[in-house]
C-alpha cells in the first residue's frame, strides 16, 4: 500500500509519518508546502528509508497534487494539511481560508480525477480527511461529549475552516461517490509539537523560568490525545473505517488548562529543580476571544467498530513530552530563536 500524507512535515503528520514507515513498513509519499509550522527534522528517523519520499507541494496547487497522486501510484491519501492555530486564526484568517476551504476542495478534486481515470473507481481507493473536535463548538460543564451526530457549531476562523472542509469532503462523497473517511480528534500532545501551542509553550517556557500565561481563569476544559496514540487510531480509520462515515478520536483525559499547566510545572520541577515552585510563574492574562468553554470527546464508536482506544495515560503522556523536550533542545531551541519565540497571539 502506498499512501498519501499531506501535511507530513507537521506536527500530527510526522508522527503519522513515522508510525507508517518506521512500525507498520508503508510507503509513504509526504506532500507539504512546508509552512512556517512545518519541520523537516521531524522526520530524521525516517528521512533516508526505502518507503518514504518527500514531495514540497502546495495542497491548493491541485494539478501538482494530481501528478504527485500519478507518479507515485497512490492507493490512499490521508489529508492532515492544515492551518490549526486558533490564535493565528484570529490574528490573520485569510491563510486558514485558503488552506483549510480552497486546499482542500484542490485535494478532493485530484483525488476524485485520480480515482476515477486512473484507478477506474476501485472500491479499495480511500481519502481520509483528518479534521477537529472544534468543529462541534464547545460543551457546558455537564459531562456531555461530543459524538459523531453532533451539530456542528464552530467558534472561531480555525474551527469554522475546518467545519467547512468537513463539510466539502462528505459532499463529494454523496455527490461523486468518493470513497472517503472523517476523523475529529480532541487536542493533542507529545513530541515535536510547534511551541506556539499550551503544553510546548508552557513547557519551554517554564524551562526558561519565562511567565506562564494562562487565559482568563485557566478553567476552560480539553480532552487530551497522546499524538502517537492518534497516529495509531489515523491508520485504524484509514484501513477499517466504513466509507462515508465520521469518527471521533479522543483521550479520555479531560483537564482544565490550568491543571495541564500546574502538571507540567510539577514534572519539571522533579526533572529541573529550581529554587522555587514554577507554578508561581503562572499569570493570568486577558481571555481568547470567542474561547471556547469545553471539549470532550465520544470515542465508543471507534473503540466498538475499529478495536482502537488510547493507550497512554495523559499524565505518563505528559511526562514522556517534558522529557523529550529536555532531551531535544536541538530541534526546539532554533524555532524559538528564529521563527516563534512564544509572544502572545490572537489578542
């Protein structure tokens, strides 16, 4: 089998580079437009294997994608590329427009020219979009969760993005009959996560012995998914999920974002004491807009029909991320000094 990863050089695309090439011996053909989030060194386990290639492409540029899909006989794509900071969204929405909308109406039509003269409609082909649990907005402090049937409500740029390609990839379905498969998956974490977003920040930051910036009251809740648990639950999808279905990938670790960081400062201060607690770093600044109050995710569906459900705890998780950064300053420390050195966004 050999597959398509787009936004293979991001965060949840590398790990799902790595786990298809190095454990599971996929081909994979990595297509990014390598944005400023994107990280070739993320790749350097896999970058000189037999069954992996690199393709710089822009997923708007439909005709490139749609010779890369020809060229290397793709069997599958899995459709991670994607613009996902909120802050960013709020600060500039234009680029998740562009990508997020018009990439991925570029990728659906390749892949539905491809499917149909190339490989004459077999019933095997897939596309696997890989999208949020910020689509369905946020929940009330209940204990709902979201399920694959919830209504959509997105809140902010990104999530409305998102919402809109989710929509676009369940329409060619219907309409073309595209073989397609939709994950939404709750926040993630782990290794080589880009620092603008809370757990590699905080931790980077209180490293450093910098302010933790924390929104509004810090009691805003995330259900939180070990990356390399998801790159897992992506490939289950890909592989026995039923075309046209959704489903919704989570860790079962809800936490508020004041307990995420009160945990990540406990760690370092075990792993790096300093003389005081890092938690007095902790300030409380103006809240995002538009921030939503609660995520928490569903995940019997996949957990019943696909055999998947995460395998790391949130706080072994964790603890495995802060020592990764400690041990890897060699890929954290140039983005800090060059490309995002942590100043607050989308105020």
């Amino acid at each position: 089998m050999k597959i398509m990863v787009t936004g293979g050089a991001g965060f949840i695309g590398s790990a799902v580079c790595r786990y298809l090439v190095g454990q599971r011996n996929v081909s994979v053909v990595n297509v990014d437009k390598l944005t400023y989030a994107a990280n070739l060194q993320s790749l350097k386990d896999i970058e000189n294997s037999s069954n992996y290639t690199f393709e710089k492409i822009d997923i708007c540029d439909g005709e490139a994608v749609l010779s890369a899909m020809k060229k290397h006989r793709i069997d599958a794509i899995m459709h991670l590329a994607a613009e996902s900071h909120v802050d960013r969204s709020i600060d500039g929405p234009a680029a998740f427009i562009q990508t997020n909308i018009i990439g991925t109406y570029s990728m659906l039509e390749a892949a539905r020219t491809y499917w149909r003269d190339e490989l004459k409609e077999i019933e095997n082909f897939r596309f696997h979009h890989v999208s949020t649990d910020e689509v369905f907005g946020d929940l009330p402090f209940d204990g709902s969760l979201f399920s694959e049937t919830t209504s959509y409500a997105p809140s902010s740029p990104y999530s409305a993005s998102k919402a809109s390609s989710d929509h676009l990839v369940q329409a060619w379905h219907r309409t073309y009959g595209l073989p397609i498969v939709v994950s939404n998956c709750s926040n993630n974490y782990g290794p080589y996560h880009f620092p603008e977003k809370l757990i590699p920040l905080v931790v980077l930051n209180a490293l450093e012995e910098k302010t933790l910036p924390v929104y509004g009251k810090g009691d805003n809740v995330r259900d939180w998914l070990y990356v390399e648990d998801h790159a897992v639950a992506l490939t289950n999808v890909l592989e026995k999920g039923k075309v046209g279905q959704s489903y919704n990938i989570g860790g079962n670790a809800e936490r508020t974002n004041l307990e995420v960081v009160h945990t990540i400062c406990d760690i370092l201060d075990e792993l790096r004491p300093t003389a005081t607690s890092r938690r007095e770093l902790v300030q409380f600044v103006s809240d995002r807009p538009g921030h939503d109050r609660r995520y928490a995710i569903d995940a019997s569906k996949i957990k019943k029909n696909l055999g998947w459900s995460p395998s790391v705890s949130f706080e072994q998780g964790l603890e495995n991320t802060v020592k990764w950064y400690l041990d890897n300053e060699w890929w954290w420390k140039p983005i800090r000094e060059g490309r995002y050195a942590g100043q607050r966004l989308g105020k």
